[in-house]
C-alpha cells in the first residue's frame, strides 16, 4: 500500500477531512479532500460532517479552521509550519498602532494569529480586501499585516484614507520587477498574474492581480492564451497544471520558482500526514477569548460579498 493510500484509509477511519493549502506540495495537495485558499478552506469544513480536520497549511490557517469549527478537532500535521508574515505582527504592536490611530477601523489580512484578529474591526482575504475596506462606514482605516496588499487596497479605494502597517510576506516581497520584466522578456506572448502581496513594481507589470482562489479561473479568461506568468508561491502551479494541462505556466521570479518556495508551508510532508492522523499531532487550540474575538472579525467579514 502507498502511504497515499494509508492515508485515505486512515483519514475514513476516523472521519477526517484533510485540506491543503494552493502552496503545499503537490503530493500533499493531491492527498486531500480539499485544496484552496485558507478561509475557503476553514468554510469547507463546516461544511462537512467529519469529527476530525487535519489542516495541510500553516498555524494561522489551523488557527481559523478551529475559529470556524470550534467543536471539531484540528490537527496541524507539522508544527514547524509558521508564517514570517503572521508573526510580523503581534497583540502588543497591534495594540500600539492602534493607540497611535484610535479613530481608525482595524481591517486584518486573515493571515494573522487569533489573538490578532480578536483585537480587529473585521477581517479580510485578498480577494475581498477592497470590498471589505469599501463597504465600512468610517473613512479611516489601519490595515494590517501586510503593507504590499494594503497599499494595493488603498489605490483601489482612495476615498478612504488608509494608513498601512508595516509587515510583509518575504517570500512576494523578495520579487523585484526587474525579476518580472526578465521573465517577460524570456516568455513570449504570456498573460502575467501576481497575487497583491507582490510590490508595488511587480504589480505594475502585471495583467491580473488576484488571489490564488481568483488565479485558478485566470486560464478561462484568456482562451487563446498559450503561456502564463505566475508571481505567487510556486505550489499554486500544480492546481494550475491540473485544471489546464494544455497551457504552461511560469513561475515569475526567473529562477524555476526557487525563491518563490515559501519554506513553512513546504515543511508539510505525508509523512506528516499519516502521522497525524495516528498520533492527534499536532492537536490547535486557541484560548475562549482570542476565539470569540477572531469569530466576530471573521464573520464580519463573511457578511460582506467578495470582489472575486
Ligand atoms: Fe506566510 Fe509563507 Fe504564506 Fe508568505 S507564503 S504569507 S510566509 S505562509
């Protein structure tokens, strides 16, 4: 037997629906139930009638998966699955920036830890971030974490005024768009797509920006297109062979996707897998108040139709 194989015989045994994130590996995405972004993920799971989640993405995604699910157990199979751009911002900053902008709404990238998200106005993904912002009453808004995909939002939505926190995603940010332009020189006749947490530079060279949720239909809108740029992690591209294995796709960075590896959501092996579902590893719990909190951000948030 495959450890494929162990693992869809374990994860019946116990009821157990397993998700992966776009950006873990391949094998990992193709033992799944489900693949998508991580809120769309979290909202799969209640859809289902499984006791057990186990989450093939990073902490903050098991975070909201157990937010939305608090009944259900969630397992992390990797504990090591961080994320740069979560951590980049804690309670205590947050609480200082807020200090510093009291009358601002807090607007917070659901790529952040509950405890984060517990002290926010509303959350928001990438694909519904300019709805979110436009659809609040007030016009100033501190956006958090993440400074690339708040400056995108706020040229969508300039009558607001949009003041942006300063952390990142290393692994969008470390692309130039001298890396962007390189690729397009080398690749003719390609429709180039970047997810917002790209700079500002790389954005500019870009046909499409959207989620990788709103990538996956990208293909479909250009039906005479042969070749695709892709600037996002370079896990996104097996869901994109999957669906359109006639087109090719390029990773944006000029380099085979190798500084677009983001290095936590590919510490998740199978390995990992089978041994979660074995050992309750590594079981996500988060504390009543930081659940509450993040609940309400969170479900403000889905009371809001998306952009894409
Ligand atoms: Fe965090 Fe990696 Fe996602 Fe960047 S790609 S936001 S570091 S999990």
């Amino acid at each position: 037997m495959t450890i494929h194989e162990e693992i869809r015989e374990l994860a019946a045994e116990r009821n157990a629906v397993i998700l992966a994130h776009n950006y873990q590996w391949p094998e990992v995405q193709d033992v799944a139930d489900f693949t998508g972004d991580s809120l769309g993920l979290s909202l799969e799971a209640q859809k289902t009638a499984a006791d057990l989640i186990v989450f093939c993405g990073v902490h903050f995604m098991a975070e909201s998966a157990k937010v939305l699910n608090p009944e259900k157990t969630v397992l992390l199979p990797n504990i090591a699955a961080g994320c740069s751009l979560a951590d980049s911002i804690t309670a205590a900053s947050l609480l200082e920036w807020k200090e510093r902008y009291p009358e601002h709404t807090v607007v917070t990238y659901v790529n952040s830890t509950a405890e984060v998200k517990a002290l926010s106005d509303i959350c928001c993904t990438s694909a519904n971030a300019v709805s979110v912002v436009r659809s609040l009453p007030g016009d100033k808004i501190l956006f958090t974490p993440d400074r690339n995909l708040g400056r995108w939002v706020a040229e969508q939505v300039p009558e607001k005024d949009v003041v942006v926190y300063d952390g990142v995603c290393p692994i969008h940010d470390i692309m130039r768009g001298a890396d962007m332009r390189k690729t397009i020189d080398t690749t003719k006749d390609a429709i180039v797509v970047a997810h917002p947490e790209c700079r500002e530079d790389v954005l500019a060279l870009a046909d499409e920006i959207c989620s990788t949720t709103a990538m996956l239909g990208v293909p479909a809108k250009y039906p005479d297109a042969k070749t695709f740029i892709v600037a996002t992690e370079n896990g996104i591209i097996h869901q994109l062979k999957k669906r359109y294995p006639d087109r090719e796709f390029v990773i944006a960075d000029g380099c085979i996707g190798c500084r677009l590896h983001c290095p936590y959501m590919k510490v998740t092996t199978l390995a990992d897998v089978k041994s979660a579902l074995l050992n309750n590893e590594f079981a996500v719990d988060v504390p009543h108040d930081d659940l509450v909190g993040a609940r309400r951000a969170l479900e403000r948030m889905l009371a809001v139709p998306r952009d894409n």
